[in-house]
C-alpha cells in the first residue's frame, strides 16, 4: 500500500478551513461561524469557531493579522485569517481521502 504524508481533519477543522478559503480576505471569527452554519446546517458557539482557528493556526494551516480598526468596532481591530498552503494542501487531501473511501460504495 502507498504510504501517505495525510494526516486527518477533523470535520469542523475542515469546515473552518472551507469556510476561511471561501471567506477570502473577510474571514474572522464571526464571519467564519456565519459561513459554517449557513454550509452546515450547525449552530456553533463562537468560543469553539476560535478554538478550531487557534488549532488550526498553531498546525500552520492558517495564519492571521489584525486588520485595520473600525468605527462600528469602537476602534477595535477584527483578526483576520487565510489558509496557508499547507491548509489548502491539507484540504485537498482530505477531500481526496473521503472521495476514495466513498467510491463504490452504496447506501442500502
């Protein structure tokens, strides 16, 4: 058998992940829990959207910056994330993984 370098994610890893890439230059937190829910149907906290991003940033999928401060933010800056190239590697993969393990089969 081929030995491979993938290594898994988690579903609500590779939802955020989706959801940064789809995002472009406007994923942050919220947005990302936004785009997540409205893709899956689930309703996640926002303490567990920064979780799976703090994860995924010290994994070196994603990598962030704080963006400029904003009036409707009181001045505060929103922390911006995008994939790494390692992230949309790893994206692919897993979409390869779960297409391979699909394959063929039927459900009854």
């Amino acid at each position: 058998m081929k030995s491979t370098a993938y290594k898994a994610l988690g579903d609500l890893e590779q939802a955020v992940l989706i959801a940064v890439v789809s995002l472009e230059r406007n994923a942050y937190g919220i947005s990302v829990q936004d785009e997540v829910g409205k893709r899956t149907g689930r309703e996640l906290s926002t303490g567990a959207i920064y979780s799976v991003l703090s994860r995924l940033e010290e994994k070196g999928m994603l990598e962030s910056d704080l963006g400029d401060p904003t009036p409707e933010r009181g001045g505060r800056r929103k922390r911006l994330y995008r994939a790494t190239k390692r992230g949309k590697e790893a994206l692919e993969a897993s979409r390869i993984y779960m297409s391979n393990m699909w394959q063929g089969f039927a459900v009854a």
